[in-house]
C-alpha cells in the first residue's frame, strides 16, 4: 500500500522579540503570509494528511494552524522530540507512527529536517531533489511517496514526488 510523507519546515518565525527563548518565537508576518498560500495548496491539490506530527515550538504550531484547510481537521500530536530532532529523531518518530495513517504530515526544523529529507530522497538526480538540495526554506514542503508501511520505513526509502517553497506558490499565485 503506498503512502505519502509530507514534511514541512515551519514558517518564517519572528525576531522581533529577542527576549523570547527559541522554542517561543512566534511567526513572522511573512510566516502568516506563507502558511496561507500553503492552504490553499494543500486545498487545491487535495491532500489531508491521516495524522500530523508536529514540534511543540509555537513557530511550528501556528504555521499548523495557519495551513488548517480542512473542515475535519486531522488528528495531531504535538511532539517536543521533533523541535531541532537530529535526522535520526525524525525517522524513529514516523517509524512510530500507526499503520493506518496513509498520509502522514511531518512539522519541523531544521537543520534535521532537511538532511532526513536528503537523506530519505537518497541519490536521486530528479529536479525537485537537486532543488530541495540547495535549500530547504522556511515553510518548505517535501511530498515523498512511500512503499512500505512507516514502521518499515528506511533512509533512501522514498522517493521525492514534489518539493514547493513559499516564494514558488506565491508566483503561481500572480501568475495569469
């Protein structure tokens, strides 16, 4: 049965208090902005995730919050292990996830998040993994597509479908 992984790295959090510990830092104007334009992504193409997996920082809460398109939104676990998770951290949580989650929305940070996503996508030449190579910007969205259930789930285990970035939604957005 084949699965999708979504992983997600926060939106754009704010600075603008410095007194605020990391894992405090709300998002930033440009945050909200881009959680929007992920809404309505996510609503156009159709993808509800069964399950979200999602960092307790408050910068990872709220971009879940401004990306919630759904009418029945998904059940969510709210994981302290996932704020700045090694690579490792990350595989062992999905690696917990329940069988019956199909489609499994992973919110986090990085740097962790984008070397698992390296290193799930493996040696891949396709255009979205020598993009999602370069960078993996705030708000940055990786869809794998998986075929083993996630317990099984291995390093070079999937296989990059599609890699979205704010800056690229909001251009197809002004596109005619």
């Amino acid at each position: 049965m084949s699965r999708q992984l979504l992983l997600l790295r926060h939106a754009k959090s704010s600075w603008d208090e410095p007194d605020l510990s990391d894992h405090e830092r709300p998002l930033a104007k440009r945050g909200r902005k881009a959680g929007a334009l992920l809404r309505e992504f996510f609503r156009a193409e159709a993808i509800r995730p069964d399950l979200v997996l999602v960092s307790s920082a408050k910068r990872a809460l709220e971009t879940l919050d401004a990306l919630n398109p759904w009418a029945s939104p998904p059940p969510v676990e709210i994981l302290p292990a996932l704020y700045h998770a090694a690579p490792e951290t990350i595989l062992e949580t999905i690696r917990a996830a329940p069988g019956s989650a199909r489609i499994l929305l992973v919110i986090a940070h990085n740097p962790g998040l984008h070397d698992f996503a390296l290193r799930l996508s493996g040696a891949s030449n396709a255009a979205p993994a020598r993009r999602m190579a370069e960078a993996y910007p705030t708000g940055a969205l990786a869809q794998f597509e998986l075929d083993r259930p996630w317990a099984e789930l291995e390093l070079n285990g999937g296989k990059l479908t599609r890699f979205v970035t704010p800056k690229e939604l909001s251009a197809m957005e002004r596109a005619p």
